[in-house]
C-alpha cells in the first residue's frame, strides 16, 4: 500500500457490520460500509436527492438511501432501483493494521 494513495479514515471497529460512516476525504464526503467484514467506499449523497448514504440501510450487497429508498450496489455504485438513476462513485479500500484506508483520485 503506497501511503500518498491511500488515506486512513477509520479503525475498523468505529464501522459496525451493516453499517455506514460517513467520512470527509479531501473535500468530498464518502460513505465506508461494513458488510461480512469487507469493506466499501462510495460517494457519500445519493443522486437523486442528495442525502447521506451513510444513514442508509444495508441488503444484499446493496444500500438503500434513507429518504426515497433508492439503492446502490457497494461494489459498482450502479443505481439498481428507483428512484435513483445515476449511480455514485466507488472508491478502493484497504484493510491493514486494523486500520481503513480509502483512494481518492
């Protein structure tokens, strides 16, 4: 891991299973997920109505944003439901030490 690439953001142990954190990276905020111990970085608002993907809910390797239910895959950041159509940025995560680490361009 090239330190210059990547940023630490979180421990592990501060994103619960299932859950989101939203973290500020350079002046953009994303959204680091938990789900069966693997880690994913995407943009933090959702497309369609700006709100925080980090509140949302996780299911099926997807999260569901909290205001109108719209999802994202965590992998892909495809929009796979309504009514979001524009899917988010995702972005590499690493897991060393305990520690998150995530790329941003």
């Amino acid at each position: 891991m090239e330190p210059s690439q990547y940023q630490r953001v979180a421990n592990v142990s501060e994103v619960e299973e299932n859950e989101g954190l939203q973290v500020p990276i350079d002046g953009h905020l994303i959204a680091v997920f938990n789900t069966g111990g693997c880690f994913y970085a995407i943009d933090d608002t959702c497309t369609h109505a700006q709100a925080s993907l980090a509140d949302g809910y996780i299911e099926d390797g997807c999260v569901e944003c909290p205001l109108h239910g719209g999802r994202f895959e965590l992998t892909t950041g495809r929009a796979v439901s309504p009514p979001v159509t524009e899917d988010v940025t995702t972005y590499p995560v690493q897991v060393h030490d305990g520690n998150i680490y995530v790329k941003v361009d």
